[in-house]
C-alpha cells in the first residue's frame, strides 16, 4: 500500500480530483491502520522529530508516563513529562545524542502504589537516516516482583539446605563429645580419685571435636556473610604463575603432571587478590582429589570478547550429571572427608567478582571448570607483558578444546 501511494503521489499533478479524494481516503485509512496498531499496544511510545518536537503518542505512553495535561504535539519532548527524573534524563540523552536502553524509573502512584519504568531512548530511522528520536517505555513492575519473590524463594530454599547441613555437621562432634563426656562421669562415679592421664585421652578428643565445630561455625559464616572485598586491576596470569609454582611440588608428589597455558595478550581483571588465590587453591585442590592414581591437570586463560576465560581441567574420576547439579550447594561432598563447602566458597567468590563459573564432566573422562571475568573497559589496554608457558608438541588434544570452545 505505501508504495502505491507514494507513486500515486508522484503523479499526483496528473490525477483528478475523484482520484485524489481515492487518494486521500487510502492515506487516512493507512494512518487510522497505523494509530489502532500503536494505541493497542502495552507499551508506550512517543516520537520526536529532528528537533526534540513530540509527533506522536500512543496512549499506553499517556497512561505510563505523567504528562503535562493539554496538547503535548510540537513541544519540546522532555517538557510535556511531568516527572523531573524522567524529564531530565531524556533532555540529557536526546541533547547528547545517547541511546539508552532499559533505564529503570520508580514512580508512585496514587494510593501509595508504586510502578517501575524501564525506558529506552531510540534513533527514529528512515532510509538509513535519522529522523528523530522514539521514546520507548515500558511497565515492568510486575516483572520486577515476580523476579523478587522468586529470589525471596530461592534464599528460602537455600537457607534451608544449608541449616540442614550444617545440623547435620554439627550433630556428630557433639554427639562424640557427649559420648566422651559419659564415659569420664563413668569413670568419676566408679573411682572417687582420678587422675589426669585417665581421662586424657576422652579429653583429646573433646578438644578435636570442639575445633571441628568451630571450623563448621567459620566455614558457615563464611558462606553466609557478604565478603569484604576489594577489587583492583590485577594480573590474573601473575597469580596463575605464583599458583600453580607454590602447587608444583605437591601437584609432583600425587604424580599430576601440571601444564600452565597463559595466552600473553589476556588484559588484566579487577580481583580482589587474597580472595582470588583462595578460590582458584580450592578448585586445584578439588582437581587433584578427582585424581588420587595421578593424571593431568592443565590450567589454560585466554580472552574471548569482553571476558578472560579461566578454565581448570583435569582427567580424574568425573561426575555423573546428578552430581554435576548439586557440587555448589553447601555441605554437598562425595568425599568421606570433605567438608562440602569448598567449591560454594568458590561459586560465591567468583560471582562477587562479577563473574560466571560452569562445569562439563563425564564420569571417568575428567572435568572441565571454566571462569569467566569481565574485562574493565579502562582494562582494555592492560595486557600482560610477562610471557607465560609455551605450548608443547604434546598438547595438541588439549588445545582442541580451546579451538572448539563454544562445544565445551
């Protein structure tokens, strides 16, 4: 239709007047087409022109936005919003020509009620042109419940899990420490004079089983509390390096044969130092558990995009997929000795890093873990200078992996 029209307009010297009444009715029949579409719409949308002048207006836009009541076509855009944040805001990018997506606005309505705004502000474009500007809003205040009851859910569930198991760690040092207690009562009863040596052994114990409840209260509390880190730019390669040197001689003795693979060019991350060491000594310390015969482990970091890659592989025992989904709950261990923590410390430590962390394994074929860091923008250009470990001729399967990253 619109191409019809505009070739009936480019005759349009050449058409006779019940042609051009033909005409008009085709255009106000398009437009009337074009304002049910908008006007149906849930979102809102207002539309300037090259000098911020408002051109039209849908009428979700009317019932999100407070606007200034009368006519709002030909004024300035920011001045027909009554709301000084939002008028501010859109005066800001539409002077400094920003586009901006998904902005959150709070505004309180009548009866105390309370809605959230996400507003995006948008070229208009024509034939590769731009035209104006589109104001697009949207009510996402359900949204924005829903997604705060699921979190109030989920803290629920995992508050749940996490009691549960340390009930459960707790119950057997104080059910040994009771134990222990009764048998020295026993001994007081029968003997009216005993002496230390008598009663040193079940006190030895006592003693263990107190520091294994005060290592259950830390470790809790630790899971718990927000961390106080402290975030700078730093080397992630640097810390690789000074790991993985500190672990050799350990790695040497279970019989692990470790390869350190650090692409030079990485940038560098914002890390909180001591936290960072910690979380990448638990998840080699959990690599050589999966390989109590020995085996291989390989520690690789490249960039990809606006992230570094960190991953940690090992050829171990693996993990069945039930397993797989339960490693980062608290108090999950499949070992005899485990304290089930060690990798929820991990997970917590790398989201408080703005980070993202993923596992892939196959029961008796190893595990992959992989890390990834958001690059600071001001950290583009900080590359690592210092040369890490070269690859070997015989390691080619293992950069198959790097090579077929988005399979792994």
């Amino acid at each position: 239709m619109r191409k019809f029209i505009q070739r009936a307009l480019n005759k349009l010297s050449k058409l006779d007047s019940q042609q051009i009444q033909h005409l008009i009715m085709d255009l106000a029949s398009e437009n009337e087409n074009l304002e049910i579409v908008l006007d149906s719409m849930t979102d809102g949308v207002l539309a300037a022109d090259t000098e911020d002048r408002v051109i039209l207006c849908n009428k979700a836009a009317e019932r999100l936005l407070p606007l200034v009541p009368g006519d709002i076509y030909d004024r300035l855009l920011w001045e027909v919003i009554e709301d000084l944040d939002i008028s501010q805001f859109v005066q800001t990018c539409l002077r400094t020509q920003d586009t901006v997506e998904d902005r959150e606005f709070t505004l309180s309505g009548p009866g105390g009620n309370t809605r959230i705004l996400s507003i995006s502000i948008l070229p208009l474009v024509q034939a590769g042109k731009v035209q104006g500007s589109i104001l697009h809003m949207q009510d996402i205040s359900e949204k924005r419940w829903r997604e705060a009851r699921l979190r109030r859910a989920e803290s629920l569930a995992s508050l749940t899990t996490l009691t549960a198991g340390v009930a459960h760690e707790i119950k057997n040092p104080l059910g040994s420490i009771g134990i222990h207690i009764q048998l020295i009562q026993r001994m007081l009863k029968n003997n009216k004079s005993v002496k230390e040596d008598d009663i040193g052994t079940y006190l030895e114990v006592i003693n263990e089983e107190v520091d294994r409840l005060n290592r259950i209260v830390v470790d809790f509390l630790f899971a718990v509390r927000p961390m106080d880190i402290h975030p700078v730019v730093g080397c992630l390669n640097c810390l690789l390096r000074d790991l993985m040197g500190f672990m050799q001689y350990e790695l040497e003795q279970a019989g692990i044969q470790s390869v350190v693979d650090l692409e030079d060019s990485i940038p560098h991350i914002m890390m909180d130092e001591k936290f960072m060491k910690q979380a990448i000594l638990n998840m080699v310390k959990n690599a050589m558990n999966a390989m109590p015969e020995g085996g291989r482990l390989v520690v690789s970091s490249r960039k990809k995009g606006d992230e570094v890659i960190l991953r940690i592989i090992d050829d171990g025992i693996g993990m069945s997929s039930e397993v797989m989904g339960k490693i980062f709950e608290p108090y999950f261990t499949t070992r005899d000795f485990g304290s089930g923590i060690g990798l929820t410390l991990v997970y917590k430590i790398i989201k408080e890093h703005g980070g993202d962390i993923s596992v892939v394994s196959q029961e008796g074929r190893g595990t992959t873990f992989t890390l990834s860091f958001p690059v600071p923008q001001s950290g583009q250009h900080l590359i690592d200078s210092t040369h890490g470990d070269s690859r070997s001729p015989g390691d080619s399967a293992q950069w198959e992996v790097w090579e077929n990253e988005d399979e792994v």
